[in-house]
C-alpha cells in the first residue's frame, strides 16, 4: 500500500499563510500528486485536488460532515448545528427545506425584487460623486434578501445589517479581530432574526406564504434558534454574492472584449461570463468531511475520523481539466461537459442528496442581473484605485472595493 505523501504540519501552516488559496494546488503540482497527509493543531488531515478527488469527496458511503466544521467557523460563519453539519436522514430533511424555497417560482420573485433594488441604487448612483461597488453590492443584495425572505428591513438598518452579514463572511478560518468581529455580528443577527420567527411562531406577524421566513417558521422540528440558524443559511450567503459583484467589475475593467461581447444581449455568453468569474476569481478555498470508515483509494489508506479538505480553488484551475487555467476566458464553458465534480466554486455532486450549495441558482440568477446592470444599464469611470486581489487573504476581494465615478445611468 503506497504511503500518502506528507507535508509537515508546520510546513502547511506556514505555507497556507504564505499562499493562501493556492497553497493546496500548489503543493499537489509541487510533488505532481492529487492528495497529501499534513497535521493541523495535532490531527491528522488529508488535502484532495482535482476532479476524481472530488468525485471521491461526495461519496455519501465514504464521508461525513459530522464534527467535519470547527466550532470557530460555526460561530462566526456557519451557525452552529446547521444543515451543514448533517448527515443522512436528517439531512436530506433539512436539505429538503432549503430546496423548498428554491422553486423556480421562489427565484423569480427574488430576480423581480433584485432587478428593482438594483433600478433604485442605479439612479442614486447617477448624483453621487463616487461609489464603492462591494459596499454598495452589500446594500442592495442585504435588501432584496430580506425582502425575498420575509424579514421586516428598516432603510435605518441596512448599513449595520448588511455589516453584520458580511462581518460574518469575513471571519471564514480567522482568528484575532475578524474572528471576533464575525461572532459579534453572528449574535446581533441571531437575536433579530430569532425575534422575527417567534413573532411569526406567536402568530403577531404573517409572512409571504412560501417564502423562506413562513418555511423556516413553520419548520416545527426546529428550535426558534435553530430556525433563526437557518434562515441565516439563506440570507447570508446572497449578501455574500458582493465579493462576486466586485469581481465581476474586475473581470469587465480588465476585459474590455467580454463587456463588448456582454453588449450582445447573448444569454449564453451572459451565463458562461458568470461561471468563468466564479471559477477564475477565489471565494470559498476549501470545504471538509470526516472519513465514515476505514477505506482504500488509489492504494491509500483513508483511516475512521481523519478530516479531510477538498481544495475548492484549485480544482476551478486544473490544468488537467482547464487549459490556461489563470487565464479569464467565458468562451471556456462552451465546450465544458458540465461535469458536477470538475467546476466546484459552490462545491460538487447533487443539490437535493449531497451538500453541494442549496443556493446555487439564486447565486447565477443575480450575478447575471448584476452583470446585466454594470454592463448594459450604466455607465462609468474607474479611476486609479488598488484593485489588487490578495490570495492570502481568505476571503478575499478588490482592495479598493471597486470604485466607480461619473456614473450615468443609459437610456
Ligand atoms: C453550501 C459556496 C451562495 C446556501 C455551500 C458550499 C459552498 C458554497 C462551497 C459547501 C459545499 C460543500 O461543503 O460540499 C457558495 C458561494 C456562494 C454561495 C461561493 C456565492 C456567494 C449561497 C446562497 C445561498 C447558499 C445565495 C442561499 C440563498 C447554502 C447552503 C449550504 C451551502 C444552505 C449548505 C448545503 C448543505 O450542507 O447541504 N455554498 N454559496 N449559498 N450554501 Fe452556498
């Protein structure tokens, strides 16, 4: 039986720290294998790359998520005990809810409210002397989640709970200020989301039947927290589609030939511009599962318990798979065989039986509408600004956030 190859575990910290997002590809390039065994803080942890690594990971017989999620992620990021965490039955229950409020119907009603938010912010924009996109993103995607989801927003609120939201992104694998900012932010947001739910439980306030506040709050197996937890689950995440609102103007400042082509009205060239930003530009690096029993793969010995990360980043930009991986090119994905396991930027297999992102769709529709609004609905200047994007910050974005001046809005 071939020994998995080892990197050190002081080595991983001091190279994850170095590299950031590109550490786990990097090193498997480096000794030209897909899986390596390090050691982080005493336990042992198995790092994949690549499309077959992927297939590997989503086998529901071969891993679990249970205990895969530590705690500081589930206090700042996650919530704790969410849908993330679950397995078998009782996830695909849970999963089942979220999908629920997924229904091509439900997404509509989100694009309408989307498309009008992004219409209010757009004429704002046309007397303001300059905006800075991520912040702005944050604000109209904050509105229109909550809006979709049925949770009253006071205009006065929208700057601290976009904040919030965001703040809980931001702390994804820190530790010291974010950390500690994102656990602040988690609570504010857990205690006004828990008062909404027990205002719908205590029948004081009836929301839009089948939105995700009337699903969560009808959800009678789960605690009020617990609801509040998952209702979270799916707000967060759309104001979190800010990162890629900001690199989506990246993307168009640096390709001047994909905003021209974007010019076109061509809904397949709008969709595969959207997937080649969400595989060339880095947000989630890597995602975990626990080995359920002990197996064999390739020869190697996959042990009960070990932890093992998938790396998300790097598998967008193998070259096994993508040829000029660092390279941005939409036209990529007209000949992509849509495999579920080689394009994993929300992760990989099924949405219904495995933990793929229930938010998917939701996440493809806006990125669509918002590159529609900053192609074709404005216009605007980029001034001299640092747009640097730096992979060992996790997550990562535009240093400047985008600024955008002279803004008008066409006809
Ligand atoms: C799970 C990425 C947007 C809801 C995930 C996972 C990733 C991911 C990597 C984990 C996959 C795994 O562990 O196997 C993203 C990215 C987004 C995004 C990059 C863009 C900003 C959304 C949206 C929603 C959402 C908009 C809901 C409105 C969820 C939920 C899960 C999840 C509920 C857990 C699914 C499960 O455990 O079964 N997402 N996501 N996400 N995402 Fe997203």
């Amino acid at each position: 039986m071939p020994a998995i190859p080892y990197v050190n575990g002081l080595k991983f910290s001091l190279g994850f720290a170095r590299e950031g997002y590109e550490y786990i590809y990097n090193t498997c390039h480096k000794y030209q294998t897909e899986i390596f065994k390090t050691n982080v803080l005493l336990n042992d942890v198995i790092c994949l790359t690549g499309e077959e690594a992927t297939k590997l990971f989503y086998d529901t017989t071969k891993f679990e998520r249970r205990k895969a999620i530590p705690k500081p992620i589930q206090k700042t990021l996650l919530g704790e005990n969410g849908v993330q965490t679950l397995d078998a039955e009782k996830h695909k229950q849970r999963k089942a809810m979220f999908m629920s409020v997924m229904s091509p119907e439900s997404i509509s009603r989100f694009k309408a409210i989307l498309s009008e938010h992004w219409r209010r912010y757009i004429i704002k924009w046309e007397n303001t002397e300059k905006v800075v996109l991520f912040k702005e993103a944050q604000e109209i995607l904050c509105k229109s989640a909550c809006a979709w989801a049925g949770v009253p927003l006071p205009d006065r609120e929208v700057r601290s709970r976009a904040d919030d939201f965001v703040g809980m992104v931001d702390a994804f694998g820190t530790i010291g200020i974010r950390h500690w900012k994102g656990r602040a932010a988690r609570s504010r947001t857990e205690e006004w989301i828990t008062n909404i739910i027990q205002d719908v439980r205590q029948g004081k306030s009836t929301p839009f039947p089948g939105s995700p506040l009337s699903v969560v709050a009808n959800a009678n197996e789960l605690n009020t927290h617990m609801a509040a937890v998952e209702l979270i689950n799916l707000t967060r995440p759309i104001v979190a589609i800010s990162y890629y609102i900001a690199f989506i103007a990246h993307a168009l400042y640096h390709h001047p030939e994909c905003h021209q082509s974007l010019l076109m009205h061509d809904e397949g060239y709008l969709e595969n511009f959207t997937h080649e930003v969400r595989r060339y530009y880095p947000f989630g690096p890597i995602t975990g599962a626990r080995v359920k029993e002990d197996f064999e793969w390739k020869g190697y010995p996959f042990k009960k318990g070990t932890l093992v990360f998938l790396d998300i980043y790097g598998t967008n930009r193998d070259r096994r798979v993508w040829s000029n991986p660092s390279t941005f090119n939409p036209e990529r994905f007209k000949v992509w065989n849509k495999s579920a396991f080689n394009f994993i930027p929300q992760g990989g297999g099924g949405h219904m039986a495995g933990h793929r992102c229930a938010g998917e769709q939701i996440t493809i529709e806006t990125m669509k509408i918002s590159t529609n609004y900053l192609a074709n609905y404005i216009g605007y200047n980029v001034p001299e600004q640092d747009m640097t994007i730096d992979l060992t910050r996790i997550p990562t974005y535009p240093k400047s956030g985008f600024i955008i001046d002279h803004i008008t809005v066409k006809d």
